[in-house]
C-alpha cells in the first residue's frame, strides 16, 4: 500500500493509524514525504509530464522493491491518499506502468478525472460523515461526476462518521479490508508472484 499524506504532515504521520492493520492483514506500507513536505505537486491533466514528486514516489516504490525480504502479490497494489493527495493517488495510480497498481483508495478527498491515465482499476471513496473539506455532498456531486466522465472506473463509497482526520480506527480497519479483498478486483490481475 502507497500511501500518501495531505498537505502539512508527512509519510510517518500516515503510517501511523495504518500500520495495525499493516501487520493484521499482512501488507507493506509504502508511504514517501512530498519533496515539498506540504503538498504533493500533480499534473494538472493526463497528458502533462510527471512531476518530480511522481518520480519520487516511484523511486521510493522501487526502492522497497528491490529489497531482499521484500515480497507482494502484483494483484495487490494499491496507492492511498488522503486529503489533497487523493488527487495525487488517482493520477499516480492511472499513470504509473512500472507500479502497475490494481486500485486506488481515495480519504477525505475528490479526484479529477482530466488527471487519470489509461490504467482502470477499482477506486475506494471513503470519508466522513463531519468532513468540513470534503464531506458526503462534496465527494458525491465530484464522485457521480467522475463516473459520468469515466465510467469504466468501478466506484465504492464510503461515508463514517468522522471529521477529516484519520481518527477512525473502524475506517482504517474497512479501507484495509477492502483493499486485501479479492472481491475488490474487478479487472484482470497480472499473472500471481512476487516482483
């Protein structure tokens, strides 16, 4: 799991609330600090260079990778963003061919479509119920937005009852779930390995 922090904090801050259920489902947490540790600098649409960030996150990607006692299941790739970065994790995760991610989960965030690359996988919208940025009337007017523009994208929605900050343990525990759950694939996997 990529997991990329909002605007203000850093990778550690969002390890943090993950890494209980890291060990409780068995996955890797992969999670950078911006290169500007304030926000993360994302193309403004599909076809716009990577920026210098997506190159780190990839760099920091391959890097784990390459570790010896490192290994993963290619069907299981997510990238996670939340705040500001959900925009982020949507463009990196279409956009990324040496990632090859097989979703993207989307916290407290929207996501533009003119920002997504060629790559389709099932996307989580999670967020709260009290979210003064991003709440359920927000992320569902962007969200059916989105479909109507990509709708080959599969959408699941979440809304808990939470402010912006990633203080539900029961969110965390979901988004989790949801991505270590086979059910969550909607399209052909690479074949099963490790890299």
């Amino acid at each position: 799991m990529i997991l990329l922090h909002g605007s203000g904090v850093n990778g550690n801050w969002m390890i943090n609330p993950f890494l209980h259920f890291a060990d409780k489902y068995k996955f890797i947490i992969v999670a950078p600090d911006s290169r500007q540790n304030m926000y993360w600098n994302i193309p403004k649409r599909a076809s716009d260079p990577w920026t210098q960030d997506f190159y780190h996150i990839e760099a920091c990607f391959q890097y784990v990778k390459k570790q010896a006692n490192v290994s993963f299941d290619k069907r299981f790739i997510t990238v996670n963003g939340n705040s500001r970065a959900g925009y982020a994790a949507g463009s990196f995760a279409s956009r990324a061919n040496s990632v090859a991610a097989t979703s993207a989960i989307v916290m407290h965030s929207n996501i533009l479509a003119r920002q997504f690359g060629w790559r389709v996988f099932p996307i989580l919208w999670s967020t709260g119920a009290k979210d003064p940025l991003y709440g359920p009337s927000v992320t569902n007017t962007n969200r059916a937005y989105f479909h109507h523009v990509r709708p080959e994208y599969k959408i699941t929605s979440r809304t808990w009852d939470s402010s912006h900050s990633l203080n539900s343990r029961k969110e965390i525990d979901n988004i989790c779930l949801w991505f270590v759950s086979p059910s969550t694939r909607l399209y052909p996997a690479p074949p099963l390995g490790s890299y």
